[in-house]
C-alpha cells in the first residue's frame, strides 16, 4: 500500500516542498530509502524503527521502500522521521489516513520516540504556507519561532504516541498561537549603551554619522583608548528592526541553530566578533552542507573585526563581493546557496606594532621598518 506524506526540507534560507512516499509490502524484509539521501537521511529507518517499538507498536518484517521526491534534489538532514514514522503507522492501519494529507511533518526522532528540536523550522513553515499547505505538526521544542507565521496552524507534538493520537482524534494536539506584533514590542534590552561612554567625542560623533547611514568604519588606536567598548555599543544606536527584518534574521539564526528555544524572534539587531584566526568558510559561510557563516549571522546588523591586520589576507578577501552584493553566494559539489549579508562592517586596529606611535603617555617602540 502506498501512503504520500508531506514534509519540507532546506536549501539555503528557503525550505522546499518533499513528498515522503512510503510503500509497505510482503517481500523478503528490507528498508530503502531513495532520491538522493545523504547519511543522516539513510540512518532515519534504525530511529524510526526503534521509536515505532518504543511507542508501544510492533513493526512486522515487511518490505518497506520509502522515496523522498523530487528525486532528482539532495536531501539533507533529519527532518523526515517523523513523516516517515506516520507513513508507516498509516500503512500498518494504526493512524486513521484519512485527514494526513492536511498537514506537513517536519521532525527528528529519538529512540524512544520524543520528537527533537530541528533548525531551519521558520523557512520550513513559511514555504509551507507560501504552498498553501494550512496545518503543520512539528518538534515542540520549535513552537516559538513557528508560531510567529501569520494563516498556518501549528500543532506542537512531544512525541510520536502524541502524533497518533492527534491524527486518530483520541487526544487533539493544542494549537500553539503567537502575536509577532507583541513580541517585537517587546524589545531585548541591551546589556550595553553607547550613553554610557564617557569622552571620546569626535570618535562618537563619527560613529552616530556611520550608524545613521549604515556606512562602514575602521577605528585605529593604541590599546586601551576604548575601540572595542565603542564598537560593541554601535548597534544600541541602530533604528528598531522591522518586522519582515527581525523575520529574515530570525531565519538565518534558526538555519544556524543559534536561535534560543524559547525566543520567538530575534528583535535586537545582531553583533559579531569573530575571533582573527577565522577561516574564509567560516566567516562568509559553507562547509559540505552549506551553512550560514558570520557575515550572514551580522545580517541587518553589526560584524566586528578587532585587530583587522591580525586577519589572514584571503578571509578578507572573500568578503569583498558580499560587501557589494549584500548577498554571498556558496557553490558546492551538491548545490549552489545564497545567504544574504547586509551589515555595517566595523573595524579596529592599532597605529603600529607595538601599537602606540602618536600617543603621548607612552614611547613608540617600532622602526621605521615596520612601517
């Protein structure tokens, strides 16, 4: 029997549409999954099979084939367990399907059959709404940031046996419900101010000038004179963020997982400070599944490079299109991503060596070689 259950899936900031089919049959038992699974997608079947048994259900010796569609696009990740799981149940007749084709599953799954927090869920839910898709069961742990999306109904689940139960009608999941206007009301307070720096006027009023039209600035200075304190202020002094920014923000940061599980939004503009041995992937983004790097997470607020000629020449290189494009784009073997990068770049850096050529409490020690 073959059962479609649909589900969703990234490719850069934006999730797409997969549909799960799962079809069950006598047969010499076996378990392929196919259309271009990665590892974690091929390792689905030993979680889902010990959370099925977990759950109280015996899983009989079938042949099961499960195919992941449009067969011809990479999957990634760990996001279909659950709609695999429900495929299952759905063709052993123990979830009524009847009602599964108005919802989306989206959810990794433990051992024991609780559902794990999954990074990415706030793409995945606007694509899915974007597709008119209306109801989406997912991780409990992600209600915060799927909540904020406007015309979907989300069902947070703890686990399996909760997904069943919901689809038979024995136990309704409870909607989750949210008002994104409220939360981004409700503004982080930042832990710093720029009113709280004393002196250095005309470095501040440089800086208010860089913040008002989003410019970028390099700050040089012996150690000591107040770089880093000014710089880490800037982003108090930026306007409020906007809805659809905090939304595009909130976006990356759950792509990276550095979005915290409780928080529905990110409503501060954001600050980054790499540390100078960063490497080129790491800052402007990739890896073998492309991934958001600093420059992105800095999206629509500040990234901050303390001691810029400590940096190795080809990281700062690789930023040098970002910085015009505002957007950065990562091409790998598997797929072509693009991330978007809008922030204020501001740099930090001392006159010399030593670091204290012009100051006047202390002697410059550095020849004029060094210069």
């Amino acid at each position: 029997m073959l059962i479609g259950i649909k589900s969703m899936s990234l490719s850069g900031i934006n999730g797409y549409l997969v549909d799960v089919q799962v079809d069950v049959s006598n047969g010499l038992p076996s378990w392929e999954i196919v259309g271009l699974p990665d590892t974690s997608v091929k390792e689905s079947k030993e979680r889902v099979r010990a959370a099925i048994k977990n759950s109280g259900h015996y899983l009989h010796s079938q042949k099961i084939v499960i195919n992941l569609a449009p067969a011809s696009t990479k999957k990634e990740g760990s996001f279909f367990d659950l709609p695999i799981a429900v495929g299952i149940l759905c063709d052993m007749e123990l979830i009524n399907s009847t009602s599964i084709d108005e919802y989306v599953f989206i959810g990794e799954l433990s051992l024991n059959g609780k559902l794990n927090k999954m990074n990415g869920i706030l793409p995945m839910c606007i694509e899915a709404l974007n597709l008119g898709m209306k109801k989406v069961i997912i991780p409990y742990e992600n209600r915060f940031e799927a909540g904020i999306v406007k015309g979907i109904d989300v069902y947070p689940a703890k686990n399996l046996s909760e997904v069943i139960w919901h689809l038979n009608g024995t136990q309704p999941l409870e909607q989750f419900i949210t008002n994104p206007e409220e939360i981004l009301v409700e503004n982080d307070l930042y832990k710093i101010d720029f009113s709280e720096v004393k002196g250095q006027e005309n470095v501040k009023r440089a800086l208010e000038i860089a913040a008002a039209g989003s410019h970028n600035c390099l700050l040089i200075g012996s150690p000591g004179s107040g770089k880093t304190m000014l710089s880490r202020r800037i982003s108090t002094i930026l306007p409020d963020l906007s809805f659809e920014e905090s939304l595009e923000i909130t976006k990356i940061h759950s792509i990276a997982g550095t979005l915290p599980t409780n928080k529905a939004l990110v409503t501060s503009r954001p600050f980054r400070s790499p540390h100078h041995t960063i490497s080129s992937a790491a800052l402007t983004g990739g890896g073998k599944i492309p991934k958001p790097g600093e420059i992105s997470l800095a999206h629509h607020g500040v990234l901050f490079l303390d001691e810029l000629p400590e940096f190795n020449r080809n990281v700062l290189e690789a930023m040098r299109t970002p910085l015009e494009d505002h957007v950065v784009t990562i091409s790998r073997t598997n797929s072509t991503v693009s991330y978007p990068c809008n922030f204020m770049l501001i740099a930090s850096m001392n006159p010399c060596p030593c670091g204290y050529y012009g100051t006047e409490d202390k002697e410059c020690t550095c020849s004029p070689r060094n210069d």
